[in-house]
C-alpha cells in the first residue's frame, strides 16, 4: 500500500465547507463524487453494531492509506467504492443512529484527497482545492452551509 494520503499536500490549499450540516444532507451530497471513481472512508470508536453489520455489505476497496482522524488505536476504519447504493445505506443510518455511532472521521478519496470530515457535522468540511468553486457551491447547497476558499497555511 501507498504512503498515506491527506487533504492539501499536493493543492497548498482548500475549500471550507461551514460546520452544523446535517449528516443526511452530508450523505445525500455524496452523489456529486459519484463519478470520480472515489473511496469513501469511514472511521469510528464506536460503532453500533448494527451499522457494522451494515457496512460489512460492502466490498472494502482500500487502494491509500489515510492518516487517523483520533489518537485512539481502538478506532475501526472501512474504505469502500463509493456507489449509489451505498450512500443509500449512509442515508438511512444517518436517519436511524446518533451520529457518534456510525462517524469520527470521513474521507472521500482516489488518487488525491477529495473531501475531509473531522469530528463529522461538528466540525467542517474540507473539500481539495483541485475541485472547481461551482462543484463546491452544489455541494455546500446540498449541505445548506456556507462556503469559503482558505490556504493550507491558515490550518
């Protein structure tokens, strides 16, 4: 496996998507990186069973390594192709669990990094600078939060 992967190494900068959305609005936008061949990674301390269950459904298609979104090594990690029919099931976890449950950390990835979410809906969105401003516009009015344009050096 390749040197682990993350957001602005190769851009220097990226987009802020405004913390608070609602993570079935999250999920729901995922349909905008359908068609870039992506991973969707997910990482939690605690998920319910349940949605381990759920997860277990999907072929898991790890092709990086994405650096740990908590200190805690009990943590499960999943990297699964993003498709349709998973976001679909994303949904409906997010419309039946509490996020702590089912997210710390989520990365959408190929080749580069995509989109980060630590501490999921509490804290923001960061979409790769790479991805033209009017892809970040429908995202963040899928999530209905603002936008905005930040460099790597203001992390």
């Amino acid at each position: 496996m390749s040197e682990a992967i993350e957001l602005g190494r190769k851009d220097g900068y990226f987009w802020e998507i405004a913390s608070g959305y609602d993570c079935t609005d999250f999920f729901k936008s995922l349909t905008l990186f359908l068609d870039k061949e992506a991973v969707f990674y997910i990482e939690c301390s605690s998920f319910d069973m349940h949605v381990i269950k759920t997860l277990r459904e999907f072929p898991i298609d790890e092709r990086h390594s994405i650096y740990a979104g908590t200190i805690s090594n009990k943590n499960m990690r999943f990297h699964f192709h993003l498709n349709l029919n998973l976001v679909n099931r994303l949904v409906d976890i997010s419309e039946n669990f509490a996020v702590p449950e089912y997210a710390d950390h989520i990365t959408i990835y190929s080749d580069d990094v995509h989109l980060e979410a630590y501490d999921f809906t509490t804290g923001p969105i960061y979409i790769s600078g790479l991805l033209p401003e009017s892809f970040v516009r429908k995202f963040a009015k899928k999530c209905k939060r603002q936008f905005r344009l930040l460099n790597e050096q203001i992390m």
